[in-house]
C-alpha cells in the first residue's frame, strides 16, 4: 500500500515540476506598455503569444504601429518581450551609453552554454578582442586582402560554377552557392588560403551559425529552469558542441605552428589574417581563438551571403541594371589594377548595393539592444531597465516612388552617402556606435563577387517564375534557400584575374 503511494508520489511529482516551472518561468510583460498582439480564436488561445511574433511579424508590427502611431509598444518574442521603438528614436539611441548590442544577442543566443561559444566571444563589451580584430585590424588591412579576396573568387567562382565556354543555361541554388563562396572568401581573410579549401574547416564555417539559429530557438521554447537539462535532447546542441570540438582540432595545430620552437631557431613567417590579428589585440591575455573564429563565422558568413543572393535576385528582377553595371566595371577596370581604391570609384555598384539593401531589408526592425539602466526618450517615455529594445525600419524613405528600384537613387540623393553608411533611414548595418563593424569588409568583398558574377554569367529566373517572398522569422527576413536560378555563361569583356 505504502509502495503504492509513492509511485503515485513521485509520478505527481513528476507531472507538476514541468508545469511549475512553466508557470514560473512564464514571462511577464512589462507594466504599462501596450502589447501588440492578435484577436486570438479557439484553439490559438491555447498557443503562445510568441508565435504570433515568429510567424507574422511584419504584420503585427504594421498593425500595432497604426495603433500606437510613433509610440512604443511591446511584442512577445521567443527569448520574452521586447519592447519596439518608433524609427523617429534611432538617432537618440544610437550611442547611448546604457544600450548593449552583444548583451542582447547573448541573451537570445545562450551565449553561457558550452557550444555557443562563438556569441559568448562577444560579451563583455571592454575585453572584446574579436570585436577590436574587425574594427581595428580587419578595417586597416582592407586594401592588403584585396588581392587574396580577388584570387579567392576567382578560384571558388571556378569550384561552384564550373568553368569553360558551356553557352548553355544551367540551374543554380544560388543561396547556397553563395554561401560556399562567401565561406570561402571568408576564411581565406581570417585564416588563410590552406583554410579557404579545407572542406571540414568550410562545413563547420557555414553550419555553425545555422545550428546557433535552431538550438537557441528550441532552448527558447522550454521553460527557463529546464533549459540546462534539456539542451542536452537537441541535435542542433550537440552539433554546437561538434562544430566547436572540430573547430579547436583544426585552430589549435595552426596556432602551435605560428610559435617559435626551440629546435628551429628562425622565427615562422607572420600570417597577415584574422589569427595573427587576433593575437595582436590579446596582448597576451588568454583567449578561445576556436570559438573567436566562430564568433567571426556567425557574424560575417551568413550575413554577407545573404546579402549576395539579394543582389544576384535584383540582377533578375531588373536585368536593365545589368548593361550599365558591367559598363561601370570595365571602365574602372580597363584603367586600373585590382585595388580598395579601384573598388571605390564603382559608384554605380555601390549605388546598387544601397538600393538592394533598402529594398530587400534583413529585418522590419534592426539596433537589438539591451537596457542596462532605465532610458528616458525624448517624449518622456521610460524604457525600463532589463529590457531588450528593437528600433522599427524607416518604411517610406520620404520618398514617393520608395516601393521602386532605382539603380540611381543613392548617388541622385546623397551623393557622398555610401553603402556603408547607416543612418535612421537605413539600419541595414544597425546605426550608432554598434553599427556593424565588418560593414566595409562586407561591401569590398560583395563587389568584388558582383564584378565576376556580372562579367561572367547571365542569370534569369527560372522560365514563368519570379522574385518568391522573403521568410518572416521575428525582426529578420531572409531569403528562402531553395531558390533556383538560371545561369548562363558569357565571355568577360576584360579580364579579372
Ligand atoms: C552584408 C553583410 C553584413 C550585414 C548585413 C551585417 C549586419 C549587421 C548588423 C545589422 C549588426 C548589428 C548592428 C546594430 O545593431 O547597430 C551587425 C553587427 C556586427 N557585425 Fe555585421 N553585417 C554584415 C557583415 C559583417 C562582417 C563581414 C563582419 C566581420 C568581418 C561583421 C561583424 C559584425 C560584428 C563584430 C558586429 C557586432 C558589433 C558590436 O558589437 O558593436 N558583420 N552586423
């Protein structure tokens, strides 16, 4: 009888605990601020606010605005509610001292566990050595890795789309193609030529962040107390944990090779890459040089690649850019060698690249912050402290005619503002003293890439179809990744390499 009780016991036991946690870890809004949601029916009662969030977002950020015009108001997100300023408060955020970028990305991305060492390297903002390695070293060195870059498209451009003068259209899945491009291109800046061909260095590279995305996503839907004991079930987890333990076996040797030895008095050549730059910035503190080379991963792979398959869609949707785009580039490169400098004068590209960015956004809302102190805006509201911040995209531009490409736009408007500028109207980068500090790296190496696509290839979509709609995932907006493309081989008028 007794036995009987305690299985009843422990099986109680076993029910509630899951339950309480829930309850007690269930977020609560903050008080006072208006909650964005939708008129939820029958069985949606049941579903968690937070899907509205990851499954709608653009629409329930467009109808909360026409609710609360230019007012701030809160929505649920996966990692609890964030709070969604008007695009009029960019400017008087931009540098406030009490607003953290990394705070909150490592609050969404479990940058405490083991695996997801690689947002743990940019918290704790007066230690960032990765962060220093791309604003100080990566920014200084732009103009002595043109040539590495110019070598590396040309040889992974060679790889991914084959070579020769086959003149018939072949089908690309160009997202992923431009992935393996972008990872490469990458890893030849951050770690050198031997990396940008070493297939498990290059699969590490790109699945890194993809498994950040999905674990921190699953972690986010358990209650907080069982997340520790549960992360422990998810393969994207264990995959982290993998990612990294291949990432240490690969960055580990190369680090030991840089050293001076005792049996060979002469000191090994120094590396121009993200390695030696790292060990620069460090001055000797200790350092996870692994898990700062995913750091780099996550922050510079998807989002260039992302921003590369945007371009290559826009050469579809308007193949009337095309003829004055390669005019651009022969022009400057029938003068001059490869150079930053040669990059530079391509206006019309980077003219390009703004519109493409404005047009195609990452995200309805971009500067993710977090508050370290409360934040009193200008028209007294009071963001309060602990609470994660989004600021809402500038929609119209001030422009009419804002819902057309226009090759021309940036360089007719403001002709000194670059792709790499960023300001309240285009967060495409973020803004203020966060903006994103590869944002010039990003821009040589996606120019470099066009010049050899654009001389190169003709592309189309796919005979009756046309552009497919983003993917709505909370703030951010990302192209499908099974989107084929037709590509067709043409003779350059000059050559590039
Ligand atoms: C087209 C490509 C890229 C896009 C669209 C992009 C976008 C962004 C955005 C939106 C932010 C947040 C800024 C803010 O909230 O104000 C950011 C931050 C950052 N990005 Fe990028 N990025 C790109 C490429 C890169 C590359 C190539 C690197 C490295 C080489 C990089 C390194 C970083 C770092 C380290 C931060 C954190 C800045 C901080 O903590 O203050 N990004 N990026």
């Amino acid at each position: 009888m007794l036995v009987a009780y305690q299985h009843t016991a422990v099986l109680v036991a076993l029910l509630l605990i899951p339950v309480l946690c829930l309850l007690l870890s269930r977020r609560r809004p903050y008080p006072g601020i208006p909650i964005a949601h939708f008129e939820r029916r029958g069985l949606q009662k049941w579903m968690p606010a937070k899907f509205a969030f990851m499954q709608r977002p653009g629409e329930l950020l467009s109808k909360a605005s026409e609710q609360h015009p230019n007012r701030c108001f809160q929505v649920a997100a996966a990692s609890g509610y964030k709070i969604i300023v008007p695009n009029r408060f960019a400017n008087e955020l931009r540098n406030h001292p009490d607003l953290d970028f990394n705070e909150a990305t490592a609050k969404d991305f479990f940058a405490h566990y083991q695996g997801f060492n690689g947002a743990g390297v940019f918290v704790g903002a007066k230690d960032n050595i990765v962060l220093d390695t791309v604003r100080i070293k990566l920014n200084q060195n732009l103009d002595l890795i043109t040539d590495s870059l110019v070598d590396e498209t040309g040889e992974a451009f060679r790889n991914v789309f084959g070579s020769g003068s086959n003149e018939s259209p072949r089908i690309t899945h160009i997202k992923q193609h431009m992935l393996h491009i972008v990872a490469r291109l990458s890893s030849r800046v951050f770690l050198g030529k031997a990396f940008s061909r070493h297939a498990e260095w290059l699969r590490i590279a790109e699945q890194y962040t993809v498994d950040i995305f999905s674990a921190s996503m699953l972690l986010h839907m358990i209650p907080a107390p069982l997340q520790p004991l549960v992360c422990c079930f998810i393969p994207a987890y264990w995959r982290l944990r993998g990612h990294l333990r291949g990432a240490r076996r690969l960055i580990e040797p190369e680090l030991y090779r840089r050293q001076p030895s005792l049996e060979c008095a002469e000191k090994p050549a120094r590396m121009e890459d993200s390695l030696s730059w790292m060990e620069d910035v460090a001055q000797g503190r200790s350092f996870d040089y692994a898990a700062g080379q995913l750091g780099l991963s996550v922050a510079a792979i998807h989002t260039t690649s992302e921003m590369a398959t945007k371009a290559v869609l826009q050469l579809c949707e308007n193949p009337e850019v095309v003829a004055p785009l390669r005019e651009e580039i022969i022009n400057v490169l029938g003068r001059e060698s490869w150079s930053k400098n040669a990059v530079a004068k391509m206006h019309l590209l980077d003219s390009f690249l703004e519109e493409v960015q404005r047009i195609h956004r990452g995200g309805i809302a971009s500067m993710h912050r977090l508050v370290k102190r409360d934040v009193v805006l200008s028209d007294g509201f009071v963001i309060p402290r602990g609470a994660t911040v989004l600021v809402r995209e500038c929609l119209d531009y001030g422009e009419p005619d804002w819902s057309i490409f226009n090759l021309q736009r940036h360089m007719n408007m403001h002709p000194r503002v670059r792709f790499t500028s960023t300001s309240p109207a285009n967060m495409g980068f973020g803004h203020g003293k966060h903006a994103c500090p590869g944002r010039f790296f990003a821009a040589l190496e996606l120019k470099i890439v066009l010049c050899f696509f654009l001389l190169h290839y003709q592309v189309a979509f796919l005979p009756g179809e046309g552009r497919v709609a983003e993917i709505e995932f909370e703030h951010q907006l990302v192209t499908p990744p099974d989107i084929r493309l037709e590509l067709r081989e043409r003779q350059p008028e000059i050559a590039l390499l």
